[in-house]
C-alpha cells in the first residue's frame, strides 16, 4: 500500500469550471421538460399570494442591461417568494402597439398607404410577435422563470377587450372629452404625443424682443407707444392674438432711444441690458388692469392683439409682457379661453403652415424662424435678435423636436378626479421614499391626458359621429365593441362599416337617416399599458387586484406608474399596486449612458455566450439598483471572480462530503465541537441577513453577505483549519464526520439560498447532495435555527477572531524575515493575559490545529521574556513564532520531532497511530 492510499484524498465530479455558457441552455431546456415553473406553482397552491405584476417592456429590438436588471430583479424576488411560504406566480407581458412597430415596418420599405389599414395592422402584429418571441427567449435565458407560454400581451383580444371597459367605465364617469387645445405634437411622427413620450435635448434657439405698437389705448396710452414682448419661438408670431400682463403688477411706460415702449416696472434694466438701450427714462406708470382689453396692433398682420390678464405671468424673464398664441401653449390657451380667443393654429400634421398664416404656407415651421425675424425687421419691429441654448422637449422615439399645437383630441380630464389620486398616493409603500413625493408632483401638476393619436397600429377609440357631428359614447355600445373585439380582435373596427359596429337596432336623435361615422384615431399606448390592471391582474385567475408590487425604472413614475394609477383610481377607485420599487439606469463605467455610437454597449446576449447567465445574475445582487449602475466587462469580470470563489468553495465541500452518508454520519449540533457550532452560528447568521435582505430587496447584501461568508468564515478560516482533519484522521473520525456535517449543512443551506439568483448553480450543487427533492428550486428556503448558545458561541469566537487575526499578521511577519516558510513550519508560544487564557480555555478546541502551526504553547503574560525582541505585543496578547525543530511528516506535513522511517517515508507519532488502527497492511512490507 503507498502512503496517500492512507489519505482521504476524496475525488469529485463537480468541476472547478463553471462552462455556464454551455451548460446553463441545457439545464434550462431540462427545467421546460420537466414543467419546473408549472410544478413550483402546485406546490405553492393554498398559500398566501405575492403578486409582482409585470410591466410591459416594448416588443421591438433586443434586450439589453437595462433589461437584464428589471427582468433579473423580478426573478429574484419571486423566485424568493415562491420558496418562503408564497404562491407567487410570474406572468410576463410584452407592449406591442405604437408607432416605433409602425416606423419599424416603412423602414424595412413597407409602404403603407399602398395597402387597407387592416392589412396594414396585420403585418405590425406579425412584427411585434416576432419580436416577442425574440426576447421571450433572451429573458429564458437569462434563468427568468415564469409562465412564458402564456405571457399578457397588449395585442391579445382579451387585452384590448378589458382596456375598452376601462375606457367605457371612465366615460361614465365623465372623465372623456373632446377638446381642442394644445398638445405636444410630433411632426416627426405625425401624431400627439403624452407627457410620458417627452424627453429633453439642449436646443440653439432665436431668442426676439419684439415691439407691438398700441392700437386703442383706452385713453391712458398714445399710438405712438408699443408694447415689448419676448419669445423665444419666432414661428409662433402669426399665431399671435394677445399680450398678457401679470395681474397687480405695475407697468411703465419709457422712453428709451427715442421710442416710447411699455415694459414691467421691476423688468426695466434687465431689458435695456438686453436690448442694448442707452438712455431710458420712464414716462408714466399704470397697473395691469389699467391696461386689460387695449389693443395692439400685429406687426406684420392686420389683426388686433388683446391685453389681457394671466396669473402665469412672472417678472423672472423678459419683459413682463408675454407673446400670447392660444393654438401654442398650455397657458396661452387656458387665458385666451376666459377671454373668448380661439385656438389659431396654422400648422399642419407635419409641421408645415397652412394658408392660415399667410405668406408662410407651405413652410416648416422651424425654417419660419428666420423669416419671421426678418419680417419683424423689415417692419422695425424686431428690437433685438440673439441666440441662446436651453433644454427643449423632443419625441423620445423620433429623437425630433416637438411642438405645441392645438388639434381636436379626446381627453381624460384629470382635473375631474386629481384629488382623489392624490388621497390614494399616500396608501401605496413607495419602497424609496422619494417616489411617493416625486409621482405626487407629476398628479398635482399634471394636464389633462391627451388619449387620441393619429396612428393606424393599437387599440381604436370606441367612439362613433352622427350626423350632426354629436360625439357617441355609450355604455352599450362600449360594451358591444369590447366584446367584438374579444371575439374578433381590434381589427374588426378597422374591418366592418360603423353600421356593422354598432348593436343591432341601434339609433340616435343625430343620426335621422341612420347613418353613423366611427373614430379614427387609436388609444395612447400609455392608455394600453395602463390598462394592464384590468387586461392581467383584472382577468387571470392565479392573480389577483391590486398587485403586492409593481417594479420598473425610475422613468416609469412618469409612464407605467402613472398611467397605471391614474386609470386604476378613475375606475376603480384604489390604486394598482401595494407597493412600487424603482430602479436607475444602467450606464458604462464611466457614468455615460449606453448608445450604439459611442460603441459602448453592453450586450446581455454576447455577455451570456461568454461568462453565462449567472454571472449577470450575480452581477444583479452587486450594484445598488435604485440608482443608475454603471458595467463594463471589467466590472462583469470582477464579480465572475467572486462567482469563482464561491463556486470553489462549494466544490471543496462538495469534494470533502462525498464519502458522508448524511443518514448514518450526521453528528447532532449539540454533540459538535465548539468550531463547529460557531460555523452553523454564522451560517444562521447569513440565513437571516439574507431573508433580510430578500424581504427589503436590498440584494446588495446578498452578495456582501455570501462573499463573505465564502471567502473569510469557510475558506479562510473553517476549510482551512478542516484540511488536517478531513485528509489525515480515520474516515470515520468523529472530528472528521462532525466537519462533514457542517459541510452538508452549509452546502443544503447556501444551494437554496442562492436558487434565487444563482439558479443555475445551485441545481448543479443540488445534484451533488442527498435531499429528496429533485431540484433545489421546489424546495423551501431555510429558516432561521436560533440555536440555544447562539449568543455565547458567537461571542466568543468572534473575540478569538480579533485574537487569530494578531497571531496570523506575526506569521506573516516571521513568512517575510524566512524564519518559516508555511504555517506548518510554525513553533507558535502565545503569552496571554487571563482573559485571553480563559477565552482559549472556553473554546474548547485544538488551538494549534486552528492556527494551522506545528507546535503551539500557551503560557500566562506574566511568564513573558523581558527581552525577547522575536516576540510581538498586542493588548493582552504576547506572540512568539520560531521555526519548529524536526522533521516534516510525509503524510500530515506537519514538522515533527518524533517522526520514524517507515520504507521510504517518514511518519510522525500520530500518523502513525492513525495508519496502525486503520490501514495495518501499509506496514506489511515496510
């Protein structure tokens, strides 16, 4: 017999690579073969319910990190749910209507006016489930468990049925109309856009004052005096029908270069310093409603403009007089309506005047910028041109700007039930306490939701037209298309004449020869979305209203959230959601948001083929989500080593338990040394942190927390004190099985605790262990054991630690000055005061093994040498390391000075001992 055949030198199939790539598609193809995902939900039926609702991403183009995140923290947390007492089911769903699947198609070369709007529709269908399924099969592979062969998907008749009664239900209540006032348009894309499809871009614009000379001035003012208004949109002069002054505010009239202008009293020297004004001289003053219904004249046109009276007037900026367009602004509108002015607006679907702005029909309205100036000069009304960049709203898909323009819309009139949304805010767990304040802002200062776009692909308004032009909103006939479309799909409405549409029978007062006209424009896509509490949470049996948690990016309290809980409390009175998490933005490492052109994308898919779904998962648990969380490939392969560390230590627990038969050789935690308890004291220790922190979402302290656990209280410390033991003493010695038992414990308790976010992994782990379940992912999470002494072990070895950790900084020291090499080397004498001499007595455990030394003698402080200059002080703690005398055993490595030549071996007392009771036959031929 050799001598390592007296060694317990454990063999093993779990790899030290990991090969995710190629392993995790298998693992997740077997998951789908076995119905994992339909047998977890069997298991969990007849408990209480966790609902995390999902929000639709859009169904075009990859996914990318952002993704990856949102997706990878929902599964995070349901797998959690699923796994501590939870029927938490997961239904995916996809948003598939809008114009980018519209745009997406004539980029490809489809022309759409070539063919009906029907087969139009069809092909954006065709489109988005292509791209459904694209990333249907991207989130599966990034181990997203869930109900994926029956995903929500706004596009699916049952869907757009439940968002037509939505619709129904808030026209009931009166909170549709029809208006005519100004919205964010898109030339771009030719329709109106919402609030939640603006985003901002810093903009070089023409900034003008401009002088309107006084038509009637009631008396107070002469003709040969203008009024001064500043606009930093010049297009918008045609529109011009009124100046409105600040209510209160005192006004001045001036001489100023030879001219008599009226300008705010308070705004005076900051419009000479901009205008250039030399010398200025005031005339006269006059309140604001002293000056209410003059009249001015237009520069360029002959048209009056009224002076009238607006609180939104502010002496903050330009001249306290403000350029008055009510087809071009939210205020414009709002005070032009209480002074009976119409919504002028002479520009088209595209952006290009119409003859009602003579002399720039034809014209784009940004290209009208200059010739407005120019008109403006050549009739010596232009005062001062200059150019200034400042933040201006854009079409968030078309990346183009947009503009105010008034067009009849259908509306949800928010001012009808804003309080009411407002009193719900404060009954939701705004998980960051900042949400609660931030979505508050948006209802309190939010417009009324324009819900009409001008666009062919989504769900049609439900609206029809008699005769006369009367609008047709009605409970019966909501209801009659919801179920048409239930049966038929949306595009049925796009199909059949609005005669085939409308209940059999059907008749109207405005309508005398029956004839009807149906609506043509589509629901906002936030109105689809937004409807997702009734189309999902509102029709699915396995869930349930309103959601335990809605979780998406931060962006979203101005979009799904929003648009959620607006329509939510509008019908239903309660809001959608118990509570809402947010998450930042995933940008580069250098704080850069991702774009193709910087070439500083990071794809989920490509990260996968190379280092596997599981290291993104981890990744996941590293960042602080409720922030923007910067990624590189060099961050991803930082948290690949620490994977690599974990996945190590699992491998050499899973080495070392492989003769351990949990049965028969389980030792009981009562009967384990104290170095053992202390372990299981720390594993308890990590369970509740971890519980903890999937409770709170806070995954940071997982990865903390295992990171931790791995590298410093089972590699640093147990595993490595464990070696001497696991490899040298009997196979069935009681110090050997009572590491084994922790082991098991440890690798039971660490593979389901990890299931949630490294499912991969601790499946491969769980093939390796004797539970009788299958996979580790239909098993229950560990609970915390609370151990009777848990308190005092802990305790006490954690004082130790701080003791170990001086002993090990002299190993170093006496490593560096060669007295030894490795710690074995080490004769180790420990001079203690009597706390530390208790503390060591109370651990009741081998020190030298611990210290992994040789020899170790422990002697009171007070024996110390007075002048040693090898040993090291510490409060209360002496330390002297030499170089141990002997030799080393071939078979512990420890240096000995009783070792024996056995053959070609030398052997120690112990080794010895063990090799005589156990392998006999060694000695034979020696």
């Amino acid at each position: 017999m050799e001598l390592k055949d007296t060694l317990n030198l454990l063999r093993t199939q779990f790899p030290m690579r990991a090969g995710l790539p190629n392993k995790e598609p298998k693992r997740q193809q077997q998951w789908d073969d076995e119905g994992i995902y339909k047998k977890r939900q069997v298991l969990n039926e007849g408990k209480p319910t966790f609902i995390l609702h999902d929000g639709p991403p859009y169904a075009n183009g990859s996914i990318h990190m952002g993704h990856a995140l949102n997706k990878i923290s929902k599964d995070i947390i349901v797998r959690y749910k699923s796994m501590s007492g939870f029927r938490a089911p997961y239904v995916p769903g996809w948003d598939t209507h809008g114009l980018p699947i519209e745009q997406a198609l004539v980029n490809k070369g489809v022309d759409r006016h070539a063919m009906s709007v029907s087969e139009f529709r069809q092909l954006c269908e065709k489109y988005a489930l292509e791209q459904v399924d694209i990333q249907r099969a991207a989130f599966k592979r990034l181990g997203v468990s869930g109900d994926w062969d029956n995903p929500y998907i706004t596009l699916q008749p049952e869907y757009e049925a439940a968002q037509l009664r939505v619709f129904g239900k808030m026209a009931e209540k009166g909170y549709i109309y029809r208006g005519m006032k100004p919205i964010y348009w898109s030339p771009s894309s030719e329709s109106a856009l919402a609030e939640a499809e603006i985003e901002y871009k810093d903009v070089r614009s023409a900034s003008i004052y401009v002088a309107f000379p006084v038509k009637d001035g009631k008396g107070k003012l002469a003709d040969d005096v203008s009024f001064v208004i500043w606009t930093t949109t010049p297009w918008t002069i045609p529109s011009n029908l009124a100046i409105t002054v600040k209510p209160g505010g005192v006004y001045a009239v001036i001489e100023a270069d030879g001219r008599k202008f009226v300008v705010a009293k308070e705004m005076i020297e900051k419009v000479q310093e901009a205008i250039g004004w030399h010398d200025v001289r005031i005339l006269d003053t006059l309140l604001a409603e002293e000056m209410e219904y003059m009249t001015a004249l237009h520069p360029f046109y002959d048209r009056e403009s009224l002076l009238i009276l607006g609180d939104h007037v502010t002496f903050d900026d330009g001249t306290g007089l403000v350029h008055t367009a009510p087809g071009h602004g939210a205020d414009d509108y709002v005070v032009g309506q209480r002074y009976g002015l119409e919504a002028l607006s002479p520009i088209d679907d595209k952006g290009f005047f119409t003859d009602e702005a003579p002399g720039f029909e034809g014209m784009f309205y940004d290209d009208a910028n200059k010739k407005v100036t120019e008109l403006l000069d050549e009739k010596n009304a232009l005062l001062k041109l200059e150019f200034f960049t400042h933040s201006y709203p854009h079409d968030w898909r078309s990346k183009k700007p947009v503009i105010f323009r008034a067009t009849p819309q259908w509306f949800a009139s928010i001012k009808d039930f804003r309080q009411e949304i407002l009193d719900v805010i404060p009954q939701v767990d705004w998980l960051q306490p900042w949400g609660e304040q931030r979505i508050h802002n948006m209802i309190r200062d939010r417009g009324d939701w324009v819900i009409s776009r001008q666009r062919q692909w989504g769900v049609p308004l439900p609206i029809f037209y008699a005769e006369n032009g009367e609008a047709i909103i009605d409970p019966v006939v909501t209801e009659h298309i919801a179920q048409l479309v239930e049966q038929y799909g949306s595009n049925v409405w796009f199909e059949r004449d609005a005669k085939d549409l409308l209940p059999e029978g059907f008749t109207h007062p405005g309508s005398p020869n029956g004839l009807f006209e149906k609506e043509t424009d589509i629901m906002d896509v936030w109105f689809d979305s937004g409807s997702s509490h009734a189309g999902v949470l509102g029709i699915r049996k396995e869930l349930s209203f309103p959601a335990d948690l809605y979780l998406e990016g931060s962006d979203q309290y101005r979009g799904w959230f929003n648009s959620s809980l607006t329509t939510s409390v509008a019908v239903h009175g309660v809001a959608p959601y118990r509570a809402v998490l947010s998450q930042g933005f995933v940008l580069d490492d250098n704080g850069r948001a991702m774009s193709k052109s910087l070439g500083n994308v990071i794809d989920p898919m490509k990260v996968m083929d190379q280092l596997g779904a599981d290291i993104i998962r981890l990744w996941v648990t590293s960042v602080d989500a409720g922030a923007d969380v910067p990624i590189s490939m060099g961050i991803l392969q930082q948290v690949s080593e620490t994977y690599r560390k974990i996945r190590n230590t699992f491998r050499f627990m899973i080495q070392n338990t492989s003769d351990f038969d949990v049965k028969e050789d389980a030792i009981a935690y009562d009967a384990l040394r104290s170095a053992d308890q202390y372990i299981l004291n720390r594993l308890d220790e990590v369970v509740a942190n971890l519980h903890e922190a999937y409770e709170s979402y806070d995954f940071r302290i997982i990865y903390r927390e295992i990171n931790h656990f791995c590298t410093v209280d089972l590699s640093n410390f147990y595993m490595n004190i464990a070696k001497d033991i696991l490899y040298i003493e009997a196979p069935d010695a009681y110090n050997r099985r009572a590491i084994q038992t922790v082991f098991y414990q440890v690798l039971v308790t660490l593979a389901k605790l990890l299931t949630p976010v490294i499912p991969h992994t601790a499946e491969e782990v769980w093939e390796y262990l004797q539970e009788p379940e299958e996979f580790v992912q239909l098993t229950e999470l560990p609970r915390v054991k609370n151990y009777e002494n848990k308190d005092e072990i802990l305790a006490r070895w954690t004082r130790f630690m701080d003791v170990r950790d001086n002993i090990l900084k002299v190993n170093e020291v006496s490593r560096e000055n060669k007295v030894i090499g490795k710690d074995f080397e080490a004769r180790t004498t420990l001079y203690v005061s009597d706390e530390i001499g208790q503390l060591l007595e109370d651990l009741q455990a081998d020190i030298r093994q611990i210290m992994v030394a040789s020899a170790l003698d422990i002697v009171p402080l007070a024996e110390k040498p007075a002048h040693d200059e090898h040993i090291v002080d510490f409060d209360g703690l002496s330390v002297k390391v030499e170089h141990m005398p002997g030799e080393v055993c071939d078979r512990c490595r420890i240096t000995s000075e009783d070792t024996q030549m056995f053959g070609e071996d030398r052997l120690c007392g112990r080794c010895q001992e063990i090799i005589k009771t156990h392998y006999p036959e060694y000695f034979a031929d020696k």
